[in-house]
C-alpha cells in the first residue's frame, strides 16, 4: 500500500514563499513521475510541476521562474518551492506519484492560501 504525506501548506502574504514536501512510503511499482497538482474551489485540477524518473519536470506556465520542484531520492521525498506567491496560487496541494504502469497515488492534500 502506498501512502504520500504532505506538509508544508499554511497561510502566508503575497510575495512570500512556502516549502511544501510530500514524502512516499510502501511498496511500488517503478516511478514514472512525482509531482503537485492543485485545485482551487470550483476548480479543476491542474498539475503544477512534475519531475520524471527519466528527462526535465514540466511546469505549469503560471508558475514558472517562481516554483521549483525536487526529488530526494533517498528519501522518497518531493518538493515544491514557491516562491514569490500571490493570490491565485491559493488552492489545495496534492502530491501524486504515477508509476510505470500509470497507476496514479494521491496524498490528503494541503492547504496554501495566499492573502493580505
């Protein structure tokens, strides 16, 4: 069974950073890619950034120059720096991990609200 645990979300003003992190325990197949998606209310759910076991991570257009994702290894562990934050990052934050046969795993998500 895998499990992901988030942590890293809270409540910050525009123009700040958070860290959130999402570390993957249990059995597995081979990882395809790690990642965050977010979804605001009445939204859907975009991805936000990737990083794959093979080639560069993709991010969504909106966040790029401000959000960098990483992948401890080791650790089983996936970041996302956000940097510079505003308003319209505010949303729940889920880390995903599809594996070679693209079954897809979800953390609880975590909160990120951006305001003044």
């Amino acid at each position: 069974q895998v499990q992901l645990v988030e942590s890293g979300g809270g409540l910050v003003q525009p123009g700040e950073s958070l860290r959130l992190s999402c570390e993957a325990s249990g059995t597995f197949r081979p990882i395809a890619h790690m990642g965050w998606y977010r979804q605001a209310p009445g939204k859907q759910r975009d991805m936000v950034a990737i990083i794959r076991a093979i080639g560069g991570p993709s991010y969504l257009d909106s966040v790029k120059g401000r959000f960098t994702i990483s992948r401890d290894n080791a650790k089983n562990t996936v970041y996302l720096q956000m940097n510079n934050l505003t308003p319209e990052d505010t949303a729940v934050y889920y880390c995903n991990i599809r594996d070679m046969r693209a079954n897809n795993y979800w953390g609880q998500g975590t909160q990120v609200t951006v305001s003044s």
